[in-house]
C-alpha cells in the first residue's frame, strides 16, 4: 500500500449526462461496487460550468442557478453530513 493511512470518505460521480444510457449504468455499476462510498449527488455535464474557469470564477458565483453549480451546493451539504456523521461516530 502506498499511503495506508489514507482513507475514503466518499466517491463523487461528475460529468453525467443522463441521455446517455453509458453513463447512468456507469453509474448502476460504481454504486453496486462501491456502495455507500458513492454521494448520493450526482454532477451533470452542463455547459455553465465548463465555462466557468474560462471567466476566473468558480461555477457557483459564475451562475448559481445553472443544474450543475445547484448540483455542487448539494453536494457540499451531503459532505457536511457526513463528515459529521463521521465525528459524531
């Protein structure tokens, strides 16, 4: 093992694009093998976001209204959740 006191607190899935059926059983497939490892928020692909870095902001003050930036604020509380589940254990 290269880093043993490295640990995994949670597997985010981003880029999804839920046309495509590739990616939603990737999805089915990284939650069976890695279960609760996996946050429940799922990132979409979204266009707003890609453009972000391009403007020097982060996604969220270039356009927190757009799916993907909404995505990433749920995220962020799903991870608050947890480590304090985390802490609480």
């Amino acid at each position: 093992t290269l880093n043993p006191a490295l640990s995994l607190h949670g597997i985010v899935l981003t880029m999804y694009d839920g046309r495509n059926n590739l990616a939603s059983q990737v999805v089915r497939d990284v939650r069976s093998f890695m279960g609760d490892h996996v946050y429940e928020t799922i990132i979409p692909r979204n266009v707003r976001v890609s453009e972000a870095p391009s403007f020097g902001k982060p996604a969220i003050l270039y356009d927190m209204k757009c799916p993907g930036s909404q995505a990433y604020i749920r995220l962020a509380s799903e991870v608050i959740q947890r480590e304090r589940q985390l802490a609480a254990a």
